[in-house]
C-alpha cells in the first residue's frame, strides 16, 4: 500500500512538471493586435504532445488510486459489500452505504452537540465528494468513509438522480481563478509533401543543382484566452431545533432538500448561467457553441441524431446529451412503422439511459425547447475547487427566539469550455407525422 501511495506521489509530480511545460509553451505564442493568438504547426504539436503525455499520466494516476481501492476491497472480511450510496437512498443489501447525511450525524462536531443536548450553539460541518456515476460504474471509488467498497456496476443508477455533472469526468482545482484558451478556428493545411521539387517548388524534380526540398505546408490554429471564474453556488433553509434530536429525519432533510437544491442550481447554472467575471458562464452562452434546429419530418431520435452529425463534422465525438423530462419521454415513446417502441428496449435492457450511444441526462434545468449535444471531457470540463459541504448554526438572525436553526449548503466549481464547436445546442420542432 505503501509503495502505491509513493508512486502516485511521483506520477503526480510528473504531471506538475508537464503542466508547467504547457503553460511554457502557451506563453510562446504569438498575440495578435484583436486578443487572439497565432500558433504555428510545430508549437500546436508540441502543445498537443505535452498534453496528451499529461493526460496519460492523469490517467495512470487514475488507475494507480483504483488499484488502492482494489488493495483495501481484497483485504477487507468477507462481509457484504458495501456500495457507494449517495443521497441516503438504501441499498439492496444488510449494510448501508454513507450519504453526506449520516457522515453530518457522524460527525464528531454533532455528536458533541448532541451529548450536551445542543445547548451549545451547535456548528456543524460535513463534507462530501460528488462522484460521476458513470466513473463509479467504471469500478473507481474514491471515498473513503464508505469503507470496504465493491462496484456494483449499473445498479448503483437506481439510487441517484443524475445530474449534468455526471456526464464530465472528475477534475478538480486548487485555484480561485483558471486561466486557459479556447480554439476559436484551425486551418488544417496538411498534405503530402514529395522529397524535391524542381526550382518553382510544385514541378517535378529535374535532378539539376537548382532542385529544392520539399516543405510541409503551415497550418493554423487560433486561439482566444479566456479566464474561468471558480464559483459558488449556496443556499440556506431554515429549521426547527427539534430537527437534530431526529436523525433519520435530519438526514433525509441534508440529502435531498440542502444537496440536492445546490445541484439542481449547478445544473441551471451550467447550462445558462451569463458570465460576469464572477459567475459561471453557461454553455448556452459561451461564444462557438453550435446551433440545430430540427425538422418536422423528423422524430425526436431523429433529430438528436441530425445535431450529432454537426458535432462529428466539427472533429468531434460527442458523449452525452442533455434534455427535458417531458422531451425524454417522447423520445421514449416513440414508435415504430410497427408500433414498437424505437428506443425501451435498450432503457430496459441493463437499465442503460441511453440513446444513440450516448449518455442521457433528464433536468427540469432545460426548457422543453431545446436539448444539448456536447464531447463533456474533450470540449468542456467541470473543475471542482470545493465539493458540496452542509454546515449549521444556531446563530442567525432570531433564530434563538423562534427555537430554529440555520442550514447552508455550497459548493465552489469552474466550468472550462475550450472548445464550444464540439457543442450543438438543439432546437426541437414538433414531428409533422
């Protein structure tokens, strides 16, 4: 266990050499009088080959802390296993995995209060890791209070609302601010290139001394510096004391009322949020996202298929999609010239949302109107600086002469949107037949 935790000591400092290297090689590039930058081919490849090293070695990282947790899951009594269970949902099995709930009762700040019969102005702090589902599917777990984990694969789904975030793989940050450019257009002008030329450069070579090398043609690539804020997204509720003398109540109220109102903001705020400089800028409002609108002599599968396509020919492969709960439902319940549903059979089969092989998420965050279309990863990622923590006080306002206590839930994130083009914003149009 030891030896695993010097090597992803090492894996780590490797990748903060690498980092340092590409923020070295940004800094060579050339600024154009409009704010945009001038890369030559041999600068975006060696950007490009820097990056790729680092995240090859993100991923060896990765990899390195699953096999921890395989080390911890192999050494543990042979007991049930117990899965990671968010939002205070039970598993199907003897044991309860640990939602931020049950860690604010366990906590040692609570149980204090609780042995002096929270006289004394209780204060209170829990904190959580949000994790994708898809990487818990993918067999890495990454809290430890959970104890001994096992990955129980696709039935952890039936547990947690999804969320827009889990369609980003996890990335975190210890910045206030993120500094990084986004690609704004690229002229791909890569040919075959013959060893010689004759004197003009394009005849063929006449194998006099006035022959000339070939010379690869120059490419371009244009770039834009944008800086992404790290943002909060907080609220507060109110209530009464008798609140955290009832456990199960206390945390049924810290998982789905003060958790999940900051998620179904992030999901808003991710999606339309407009940029001040402070606040996250959404994608539907981040310049070069691309826009569909479909056609009536389409079906709702159709034209998410269509909006696909745009983000292909942009050079990009996109991995998931985002739409409404009503807008879901149609596209479920389409049929078939034979009446068969098009797309139950895979929602059914392995309890997968999917469709067109990517990853649904259903928000009441997007309007019926429209659906997202996007490379979450590749075209856009989610930093967390701060993950989502529940803290209590007895001190706020007239607290004290109501008998109520205040609860705040927050969080701090960044969403980086380097390339927009691998986005398509989708417009529905009602199926004519």
């Amino acid at each position: 266990m030891a030896e695993n935790k010097s090597l992803i000591k090492s894996l780590k400092e490797q990748l903060a050499e690498k980092s340092a290297e590409a923020e070295r090689i940004s800094q060579t590039f050339k600024v154009e009088d409009n704010g945009g930058f001038v890369v030559t081919t041999e600068q975006a490849d060696s950007f490009r080959k820097v990056s790729a090293e680092a995240m090859e070695l993100k991923q060896l990282i990765a990899d390195a802390e699953g096999m921890t947790e395989v080390k911890q899951y192999l050494d543990a009594p042979d007991t049930p296993p117990v899965a990671g269970m968010h939002y205070g949902q039970s598993p199907q099995s003897d044991m309860e995995g640990k939602s931020l709930g049950d860690l604010f009762v366990d906590s040692d700040a609570y149980r204090h209060a609780a042995e002096a019969g929270f006289r004394d102005r209780p204060y209170v702090r829990a904190e959580m890791e949000g994790k994708s589902i898809f990487s818990l599917s993918a067999g890495s777990v990454t809290h430890q209070t959970l104890g001994s984990a096992q990955n129980l694969g696709i039935a952890e789904r039936a547990y947690r609302k999804f969320h827009i975030r889990d369609l980003f793989p996890k990335s975190s940050t210890k910045q206030s601010v993120l500094y990084g450019a986004r690609e704004t257009g690229w002229t791909n002008n890569a040919k075959q290139v013959k060893e010689r030329y004759a004197k003009d450069g394009t005849s063929p070579p006449t194998g006099a001394d006035t022959d000339v090398w070939g010379r690869a043609p120059r490419s371009k690539l244009s770039l834009v510096p944008v800086m992404y804020p790290v943002s909060e997204i907080a609220h507060l509720l109110d209530a009464h004391k008798n609140i955290l003398s009832d456990e199960p109540r206390l945390k049924t109220f810290i998982n789905t009322r003060m958790i999940e109102g900051v998620k179904y903001q992030e999901d808003w705020d991710l999606l339309h949020s407009v940029g001040d400089g402070q606040s996250l800028t959404g994608i539907f409002n981040t310049p070069g996202v691309q826009q569909y609108t479909g056609l009536g002599a389409d079906q709702y599968s159709v034209q998410i298929r269509r909006a696909i396509t745009k983000s292909l020919l942009a050079e990009y492969d996109p991995t998931g999609i985002v739409l409404s709960p009503t807008m879901w439902e149609h596209v479920e319940v389409e049929e078939d010239k034979n009446g068969a549903f098009r797309v139950a059979l895979q929602i059914a089969v392995g309890a997968e949302k999917k469709v067109w092989r990517l990853n649904v998420v259903e928000t009441t965050a997007m309007a019926d109107g429209n659906f997202l279309i996007g490379a979450f990863g590749l075209g856009a990622q989610l930093h967390d600086r701060e993950n989502v923590s529940v803290t209590v006080s007895s001190e706020n306002a007239d607290n004290f002469e109501k008998g109520l206590i205040t609860f705040r839930a927050d969080e701090r994130v960044a969403l980086e949107v380097p390339r927009p083009e691998s986005f398509v914003i989708g417009t529905w149009t009602e199926p004519t037949d």
